[in-house]
C-alpha cells in the first residue's frame, strides 16, 4: 500500500528537507525556514497587516505571532499601527532586512535550482501550473462542507446478488476499521490519496432516474456505520422509496439500532469473521474486544430486522473446528451463508486460497447442525 501515500509522503519529506537547507543556510542570519518567507512576503507587501499575511499564506494565528515576534526581537522587521486603524499592526521591513535580501532570494533560488534538477523547461512549467491548481484547491477546502458529505467511492449500479430478491444497485463508502486480509475492497480501507471520490447529489441523480427500475440499494464498504454522514444520505435514499440493506461488521450495535429504530434501514447483513478466539486474527488487527460485536449479534438475533450472517471462507483461517465454533455461537440464527474466498488484485494480503467445493459443503454441513438454514453462495 506504499504507493497510496505519496502525495502524503512526499510532502513530508519535501517539508522536512527544505526545512534542513533553509536553517543550514540561514543560521548566519539567525533565522530559519520559519522566518523567511514571512521576511520576503513582507519586504514584497511593505505595511501589510498580520491578518493578511495569514490569508496569502494560509497561516495560523499562533504561527504568525511567532514568527513576527522573533524577526522583531532580531531586529528585521517593525510594526507600527496601521494609520486608520491604530489597533491594526502593519509589518515593515527594516534597513537591516534590506541589506541581506539580495542574499536570501538568491539562497531561495538554490533550493529552487535543487529542485528543479534535470527537469526540462516544459516539465517545470507543468509542475508550476498544477501545483498552483493543486494550491488553490487545498486552500478551498471547506471543513463544514467535508464533514457534511458521505465519503463514497465506488457504485455498482446493477446486482441481482446483493439484495436477497430485489434487483438493486451497490454503493461502496470508504473506511474501515477492520484490516482483513482477504478483503477483496482493499483500496477502500487504506484509501489511496489518489483515489476517485463519487459526488452524493450525482449519486442521489442517478436513483431519481432509476425509481421505476430498481427496488433497493446495498449500502457496503468499507465499514459504513463508521460514517457520521451515513444517517442523512439515508433519508434521502429513503424519501425516493427504496429498501435499503446494509452490509456491516457489527462494531456500533448503537448506530445500526438508531438506524433500524427510525426505519431507515430495513436488511442487515452482518459479516461473521471467525469464531470469537480467532477474530482478531482474521479481521487483521492485533487484538479485539468482542462486546460491540457480541450486542450487534444479540440484537439481530432478537428479531428487530430481515438479516443475515455471512463469513468470507479462507483455507488459511477457517476449519472444521472454528465452523464448529461459529455453528455454536450463532445457533438459532435466521440465515447463515458461506461465502469462497476470490483472490484479486486489490487482496490486503497476498497468497492466501480459497477452499474446495467440497470442504465448504463439509463446513456448511457442520453449521447447519446449529443454523439449519445455511447455504453457499458462490458456487
């Protein structure tokens, strides 16, 4: 997944390199890669107000003070009060500041000159348009809109598998907080950074189009009830009259009970990793506690809403005895479905196998003993 994280990555590393030139380069001047672009901005904007320096570069309040501070204790820059309004400070540079700046452009020329080593001029240009396109973008960046939309990242926009009975479409939500090895979705738990988002209202479009055809949507992932986003999309999702099913692990029995309570979902199908001894190990993590787990089970079982349990089979992680296991802890349960292992480029872990036909059927037949309605699907 190291690739998932260059932009990330790459920032850092370009952040923390240009941090050692700058302060290598700068310690005559007794300033680093903190000080100077506030040094060159405010020789370039003379009187410019602290509150503007923060806008053009997108700067904190507390960064800012310091900053300023420092430069003003060394003797480079001056703030007066601003000359219609006294309680505005303006920033000006001083005779000493003037005296090295020649210096400083030419030391921010070299790092330049670093960067852009071996590069054509063409490939400069385009790394120069599109790093101000990408600048924009990041400095547009609206929180109360990010947190206010349901992060999806794939649709599928036609199933007859995935919705028991209905002819459905499938949205993918990313995010989970499993790491399951053999999870075949696994772009959408360590979510690339280059990784496609769908836009809702497109989404939500293309289920106004598609009332009089399908009859429900799959809600899968990723882990959807990890989303606080979840809840509302629903309701619009709803308001257009489909069923919904929703496909979970079963960590938040308190978000899938708020969502069942007001009607908004109305089939779960909940994904049964393992027996309770080997969970954590085939979910990926390094330890589990069961309880979140165990009420979401507890309160399927008691009837609330249409459900399912369902395991993804792996030679690598089930046997004879761990069906036996599951068979004995689900017992009593509506439906319990047996699913192969599918091998694909997106896999979390590589080389892992699918069972024979004929080991499922021996696995289904052990369970059944418990949950007489068991099947394979898949086969």
């Amino acid at each position: 997944m190291e690739s998932s994280n260059y932009l990330l990555m790459n920032n850092s590393i370009l952040y923390r390199c240009a941090q050692k030139f700058y302060d290598k380069q700068l310690e005559h001047y007794q300033i680093g890669a903190g000080q100077i672009l506030f040094l060159i901005m405010i020789y370039e904007n003379e009187g410019i107000t602290m509150q503007n320096l923060a806008c053009k570069g997108a700067f904190d309040k507390g960064t800012i003070t310091k900053g300023i501070q420092k430069l003003e204790e060394l003797g480079y820059v001056k703030s007066v009060p601003g000359k219609d309004d006294k309680r505005v400070r303006q920033l000006y540079t001083s005779d000493k500041t003037k005296n090295i700046i020649s210096e400083l452009y030419l030391i921010r020329r070299q790092w330049w000159e670093r960067l852009t080593k071996n590069l054509s001029q063409e490939e400069i240009d385009l790394f120069e348009e599109v790093q101000a396109k990408i600048t924009q973008n990041a400095m547009q960046y609206d929180v109360e809109e990010d947190e206010n939309s349901l992060k999806i990242f794939g649709m599928q926009k036609l199933t007859l598998l995935d919705y028991p009975g209905k002819m459905a479409c499938t949205i993918f939500t990313g995010g989970c907080n499993f790491r399951c090895p053999f999870c075949h979705n696994g772009d959408l738990v360590f979510l690339p950074e280059n990784m496609a988002e769908m836009n809702v209202e497109d989404i939500l479009s293309f289920l106004k189009r598609r009332v009089s055809i399908l009859e429900g949507v799959c809600i899968s992932g990723g882990e959807p009830l990890l989303q606080a986003q979840l809840t509302p999309f629903l309701r619009k999702v709803k308001a257009l009259g489909y069923q919904i099913k929703l496909d979970s692990n079963g960590t938040n029995p308190d978000k899938l009970k708020e969502l069942v309570d007001e009607g908004l979902i109305d089939y779960v199908a909940m994904d049964i990793k393992n027996d309770p001894e080997h969970y954590a190990e085939t979910a990926g993590i390094h330890s589990i506690d069961m309880t979140q787990i165990e009420k979401s089970v507890q309160y399927l079982m008691q009837g609330n809403i249409p459900y399912e349990f369902r395991t993804t089979i792996v030679k690598e992680y089930h046997t004879k005895e761990t069906m036996e296991a599951i068979g004995k802890w689900l017992k009593g349960a509506n439906a319990y479905y047996l699913q192969n292992f599918e091998d694909g480029e997106c896999v979390i872990k590589k080389g892992l196998h699918a069972c024979e036909k004929e080991e499922l059927e021996t696995f289904a037949q052990i369970v059944r003993a418990y949950i007489p309605n068991t099947a394979i699907r898949g086969i």
